[in-house]
C-alpha cells in the first residue's frame, strides 16, 4: 500500500493553480514555487513536484501522466499476484506428482 499523503488533494490542486497563476509575477517559477509554499505552508520540494506532475498530466512536459502511472502500478501488482500463484500452483503440482510416484512404488 502506498503511503498517504500529508497534503489533501484540494490544497495540492490550489497549489499548483496558484503557481502557474502567478507566475507573471515572479522572475522565476522556482521563486514562485517558494513564495506560494509560503503562504501555504507546505515545503518547495512538494510544490514543485505537484506542479511537475501537472505539467506531465496536461501534456506540457514529458513523461509519465497520473493516469499512466497507476496503471503500471496495477500491472505490476497483478504481475506479481499471478508470479506469487504460479509458484503456489508449482510447488503444489510438484508434490502431487511426488504423492503419485510414493503410491506406485508402494
């Protein structure tokens, strides 16, 4: 399970609102990175993902989007669920077939 978040969704969608909204107003995205994390209280680093990962959702920057990224997690689940069965199925045919050759012998 992953971890939850320490910051609701509502208040990382403002943040990142709030970024590109007053962005005119700064000489840098990082410089208006830190004065919203200011006034929000929440740290840059975050911010500045959030915004990243905004950026990534609305096709403005490469990468992975929010929804890509939960599916390969989904795979990968699945993936290992299906490993995990196949192991259990092997060992369990294994022994099975040690029962079948132990009977005829006897």
């Amino acid at each position: 399970m992953g971890r939850r978040s320490k910051y609701p969704q509502e208040l990382r969608e403002r943040a990142v609102r709030m970024v590109f909204e007053h962005a005119p107003e700064h000489p840098s995205q990082w410089a208006t990175i830190r004065s919203v994390a200011a006034k929000l209280d929440c740290t840059t680093e975050c911010l500045r993902r959030w915004g990243r990962q905004a950026e990534r959702d609305a096709g403005q920057r490469p990468g992975l989007t929010t929804g890509e990224q939960q599916r390969i997690k989904d795979l990968e689940r699945e993936n290992r669920e299906l490993k995990r069965a196949n192991d259990i199925l092997r060992t369990a045919s294994a022994f099975f077939a040690q029962a079948e050759l132990d009977r005829r012998l006897k």
